[in-house]
C-alpha cells in the first residue's frame, strides 16, 4: 500500500515539522467516535488488523519521492525533508481495544505514540479502516440481531464504495456475526465463508427455465440454489420440485416476502423436501428482516447487500484523529480542543469496563483504582514492532458475539435505548479543567 494514500496536509504538516526541528517530538494521538449514528447504541470494534499492516510497512517509495518534490506546495521545503521520508519507518507505539470489542462515544478506538512526523501522516489510513470497518461491523450487528438468529449472509460489493470497500466491508460482516460473503476475495484473503447463487442472466441465458435449472444443479449438486422468481416465483419452485435433489434450497429476490415463502414452503414440502431452505434478497435491512421475522415468515436465511455494505442509513461515522500529548525534550505536554461541540480530553488513556458502565481515565491512573474492571485498550505495537500476534478473525468474530450478548438488553434493540453509560474520571476531569485554565491564563 502507498505511503501516499494519505491526505496532502499530512504531508505538508510533516514538512513543516521538518523545517521547525520537531522531529525529536513524540507526540500521542487518540482515534475517538464522538458520537454514535442515528439508531446505534454501540458499535463494534474492527479494523486493527489493517491499521496494524499498514504501520509495519509505512514507506515511501522513490517515485512517491519524486512526486512529492514536483508539487508546488513543496517548493521551499527543505531538500534534506525528502531524504528523511526515504528513510521513514514507523517506530512508535499503537494501543487498541480488540477487535469485536463494543465501544462507546468518545472511548479511544486506539492510541498512538510515535515520533511527531511519523503520528501524523498515519492519520487518514488509519481513520480510514477503523471507521469504515468500525461502521459496517456495527450495522451488521443491527441485522444479526433482527433475524433472532437465523443467517445473514453479506451481500453487498457491487453496490459497495469502491472494490476495496466490499472486501472489508464481508470482513467486517463477518466479524460482526454474518455467516460469510459473497466476495470470493474477501473469502480468500480472510478465510471467510463464501456463498452464492446464480443471477437471472443465468436463467435468461438458456432458452427455458428448466434447462438453466438442470445445468445448475449438474455443476452445483448439493449447493445448488435455486433463484426461482425471474418468471413466476411459484411455477419457478414447482419446477425446482420437480427436479428435486441435490438442492440446497431456493432464493425469493422480489414480491411479498412473507406471503410468497409460506406459498413456497408449501411446495416444498408437499414435494417432500421439508429440508430445502428458503434464501430471500430484495434491498434488505434490519427492519424489513425484523418484520419478516415477527410475521413468523419460514425463511431460513438473509441475504442483505446494498443496506449493509454501504451503511445505508448512517455512511459515516465521526471519528476522529486528535493529539493528547506532546513530549519535547522530555517534558510531556497535555493537549485538548475546547470549542464548542468539538471537545476533546487531554492525555493518553485507559478505558475501564465494568459489569454495568466504563470509565474513561487517563492511563498513568492506578488500576487498583478500578479494581474489578476490565482494561479494554492493549499494546499492540510497540517500537515499531508486533508485541504479539493479532488474534484471528473468528477469534475477533468470538470476541464480538460475547460482547454483545453480554451488553443490556434494551441495547440490543433495533430501536434507540437509554445511552450506555460512561464516566470520565475526576482525574482526567481535573487534568482538562486545569489545561484550560492555563490556555485562558496565556490570552490575558
């Protein structure tokens, strides 16, 4: 991945650095959600994996030197800067919480420390895949839970934003408690569960239904699905009946859902095929399949593309990249945003959970303070090398089934519950109020 796929004034902030003599600086920076979406009452964690591949292998390229050098925005940095992003490697610190790990607003995503320069052309990729990630995972789990635990299966990369999207975007459904993807890359590249059917090109390609059924069946055997609505949804699963075994089952993509699956299951098992399964698509979200579920629809599993990969109903989500610390020749200085809605907490943190609320609290705080607490925030990085390996998808996938389950229950609704709460400990209370005295102080 280039060094490049950052935004510019990452790069001309580090120039200016450069020319400043601020290279010896360590600075400390947070990634935070300041607030959740619209109908979110927690998110889940995802993401590290990517954050933690890009820093190991941080470097500039010659000809992304070269470039550089051509832009009028660099003509008077100094030529040594160039030499310096040469040589560039990243040797600082990362802390994150676990993937699949449930978060809060203003809980620090991750934590990194790191030379000044370093910290700061970092800062879009790494908001880039712990958001995106970040925000996927959390819809997906609104679908998971809709379908009281039937299947889902993440269908949505032609509709995603970009290719790389819809890869991480079936990780990120995957993690969350999808039961795979239809993205054969993401199947490849994570070990993700792939699945798919056949589109109704496939059954218009062929000069009768019965034909594209019977080549299908030939080359799919036991996996075979049926998409039986591109004529006649039910003369469609006659059909399918009549050809009988190997099937897995047959896929509804428009019409009445619920009315058309009881009419379907009907079939099947007056044909003696009580173990077909029904698959149903159709611009899916957690809503419709809810409604699905509650009307006791027999559908077996979900396949929801457009409304997951893209987030339909939320597409972004506000995180953010701010400096808590600044270390200049060895003196740790605290740093904070005051203005109005953009606030923000000074110093590096720990966030501890407890059965029933987190705190917030600055991590050189003592843990027999929050005795009891589980520390959520770990090393993952440190002088620019793994501390341990990354747990494994179905690890993180574990990991965010049980946090769920284990958050209230009013949480898990698809409708907005009381917010979860988060304490900021007085300490870290103490610290802003007295940064911000001494800010006011220096005006007068």
């Amino acid at each position: 991945m280039s060094a490049l796929n950052t935004d510019l004034y990452q790069l001309t902030m580090a120039a200016g650095y450069f020319a400043a003599a601020k290279t010896n600086e360590i600075a400390t920076f947070e990634i935070t959600v300041r607030r959740l979406p619209d109908n979110r009452n927690f998110l889940i964690a995802a993401g590290l994996q990517q954050a933690v591949e890009y820093l190991l292998n941080l470097k500039f390229q010659k000809d992304e030197i070269d470039y550089l050098r051509a832009l009028p925005q660099f003509a008077k940095a100094p030529p040594e800067f160039f030499n310096f992003l040469l040589k560039l490697r990243f040797k600082g610190e990362l802390s994150a919480v676990p993937e699949g790990t449930a978060i809060f607003p203003n809980e620090p995503l991750a934590i990194l420390r790191a030379p000044l320069i370093e910290a700061q052309i970092v800062e879009t990729y790494l908001l880039s895949t712990f958001a995106f990630q970040t925000l996927i995972a959390s819809k997906a789990v609104r679908c998971v839970l809709a379908t009281q635990g039937r299947p889902v299966v993440e269908f949505g990369s032609r509709r995603a934003h970009g290719p790389d999207a819809g890869i991480l975007a079936g990780r990120a459904a995957y993690l969350a408690g999808c039961l795979g993807t239809s993205n054969a890359e993401a199947g490849r590249r994570f070990g993700i569960p792939v699945f798919g059917t056949a589109a109704h090109a496939w059954t218009m390609a062929f000069p009768s239904e019965e034909e594209s059924f019977r080549v299908l069946q030939q080359l799919l055997g036991n996996s075979t699905v049926f998409l039986v609505d591109t004529y006649d949804t039910l003369e469609g699963t006659q059909l399918a009946t009549q050809l009988g075994r190997p099937m897995w089952g047959v896929r509804l993509d428009s019409g009445d859902l619920v009315a058309l699956s009881r009419k379907v299951r009907r079939i099947l098992d007056d044909a003696g095929l009580k173990d077909a399964k029904i698959f149903v698509t159709n611009d899916l979200n957690e809503y419709k399949v809810a409604e699905m579920v509650a009307a006791g629809a027999p559908i077996d599993a979900f396949g929801i593309g457009t409304q997951l990969a893209t987030s339909f109903d939320a597409p972004a989500l506000s995180a953010v990249y701010k400096m808590v610390e600044l270390r200049r020749n060895g003196e740790v200085h605290y740093t904070a945003k005051f203005s109005d809605e953009k606030k923000t907490l000074p110093g590096a943190k720990q966030i501890y959970r407890f059965k029933d609320h987190d705190v917030i609290a600055l991590s050189s705080e003592c843990n027999i303070d929050f005795a009891g607490a589980e520390p959520l925030l770990r090393p993952v990085i440190n002088a620019g090398e793994i501390v341990e390996p990354l747990p494994s998808l179905d690890r993180a996938r574990s990991r965010a089934a049980a946090a769920i389950a284990a958050l209230p229950s009013p949480l898990r609704s698809l409708d907005t519950a009381e917010p979860y709460r988060v304490d900021v400990s007085p300490h870290l209370v103490d610290l802003a109020q007295s940064i911000r005295n001494d800010l006011q102080l220096a005006r007068l």
